[in-house]
C-alpha cells in the first residue's frame, strides 16, 4: 500500500503528473541506494511483494512482518520527519538518506499496550523513538520508531510497510536492498552506555576469546530482549574474566578452552558506548565480563 505522499513534491505530481514521473525516473535511475542497515531489529521476515495487488492499487512497498513494538532502525544516516495525518498510513515517517534516497516507514505502533487499542496517538515513545523530534538528524542503525498496525492495517498484522525512493524520486523494489542489509543485534541511541547478556551455545573457546550462537539476547539497561537471535558472536575474554561452571563454581579463565562445542551457556558483556560496529556484532569487539557455564 502506497499512501499519498503529503510533501511538496508530491502536489507537483498531481498537478504536473507526466513531467513528475519522469523526473522521478531519471532520478532513479542516476541515484544509487547505499548497502543499507536492516530497517526493523529482531525477529523480521519479508517477501517480494513489490507490485503486488491491493484493494486500493499496487503495492510500491515490502512488508516487514514483526512482532508490535519491535524497535525500527535509520537504515543509513539522515534526516527525520514525523507525518501524523494520513489515515491510509497511520504513524508515518520519512528518513531523508545522506545518499539523497529517501525511505518510508509505514503504520508504526500507535498502540498504548501490546493490544491493539488505538489509544497511543502518533508520538515520541508509541510511534518514533523516545527522544526523537521530527527534524532530528540519525545515525545509521539508530532507533528511530516501532513496529505497528495503525492506518489501513490497523488490527491486521503487524509490520513495517519499508518504501524505498532513489534520489527521492519513484519508489523501487526494497526487496534486493534488504536481502543485503546488514542486520543488528541490538539498537540503542549512539553513545549511550549498554551491556548484553546472551544467551547460546559454545561453538569455540579459545585462550581470550568464545565464539557463541546466540539464541536471545538482552540489552541493558532497558531489558530489550531479542529473541531468535540465530547468529555466531566471537567475544574477546580478557583474563580477569569471572568464570563460573555449571555447578556456579568460580574457574580460571584459562580453563574456559576446555568448555566442549555445543555446551550452553550465558555471557555478560562489558559496560561499553553504543557504536555501530557494536550494533553489528564485530568480531572480537564485544568482551565478556562474566561466563555462566550450564549443563545440557
């Protein structure tokens, strides 16, 4: 679904439609959307349905379908602007990318609780990111709104309707864009002090560093917690590490090569500022600071 785009831009469309559109083309065509950075964190899944029929006319849009409240990323760097009044879209928001494309963020969260009571309205900490003001600027990967239902998909499902328009002219296909985006383990305001606790499975350990498959993740503070993780995380393991195992007896760090693939376990992470090569999982960033080994 497609909302009317309530800009200057888009009133030049109606009343010059052909002259619009093929700037808009030409502008597509010479603009290049950056790699970008997976616009909803947490469990997410989507299909090509670029083009697909709807009961009002085509599809410009892939659907991100996500549990209410995920937390929604910057997908690159920019600009915000809140957009409160369309009934199609609901809870709306524009990112005008530093790359000159501009994203569409549709039918976020205007939802007081987890039920669907419409009672939210269209503000900071319901719809867009507690702190947020339209107007701000955002850095990659930060938190800019939460998944929903409001508009046209209200009591529906849930999701993150994701339009993508190079050089901020006709909307093009998100689906290739996102297959390449980079995902995030966790969000939160660049700066902003944090520590992970992660839950897994050993893959590796080595003398300074365990390689993880993390199954949930949670951020503290503010306990956000990402389940369906899925993904392999090599942490450093300094030597003054507290290890403890399966019994809750304290071991020598050293003796964590000896822990076997496959065993569980709980890592705690580092106090350490928001980056987002943090946010990505890098290699060897993140360093323990205590290890909970468990029993099958």
């Amino acid at each position: 679904m497609r909302p009317p785009r309530p800009t200057a831009r888009s009133f030049f469309l109606v009343v010059s439609l052909a002259a619009g559109l093929l700037a808009g083309t030409a502008s597509a065509a010479t603009a290049k959307v950056p790699r970008l950075i997976f616009p909803v964190v947490g469990v997410a899944s989507y299909a090509d349905d670029f083009n697909s029929p709807r009961g009002n006319g085509r599809h410009g849009a892939t659907d991100i379908m996500a549990p209410k409240r995920s937390l929604a990323v910057a997908a690159e760097a920019g600009r915000v602007k809140f957009w409160t009044t369309s009934w199609r879209a609901g809870c709306m928001l524009y990112l005008e990318g530093e790359s000159g494309t501009e994203y569409l963020y549709i039918h976020l969260n205007n939802d007081r609780t987890l039920k669907n009571d419409n009672k939210g309205g269209c503000k900071a900490g319901t719809s867009y990111a507690r702190g947020l003001k339209s107007g701000d600027r955002v850095e990659a990967g930060e938190p800019v709104g939460y998944v929903g239902d409001s508009g046209d998909a209200d009591g529906i499902a849930s999701h993150l309707h994701f339009e993508v328009h190079p050089g901020g002219g006709a909307e093009v296909n998100p689906f290739p864009y996102l297959n390449r985006a980079r995902r995030l383990l966790f969000a939160a305001p660049f700066g902003s002090p944090f520590t992970l606790s992660l839950n897994g499975t050993v893959v590796e350990a080595n003398d300074g560093s365990l390689a993880l498959d993390v199954d949930v993740l949670r951020r503290y503070p503010g306990g956000l917690r990402v389940p369906e993780v899925d993904r392999k995380i090599e942490l450093s393991v300094p030597p003054d590490v507290v290890v403890l195992n399966p019994l809750g007896a304290l071991i020598a760090a050293a003796q964590l090569a000896a822990a076997e693939a496959g065993q569980q376990a709980t890592v705690w992470t580092q106090r350490a500022e928001t980056t987002l090569a943090a946010q990505l999982g890098t290699p060897l960033l993140l360093a323990a600071a205590k290890i909970q080994l468990k029993t099958d």
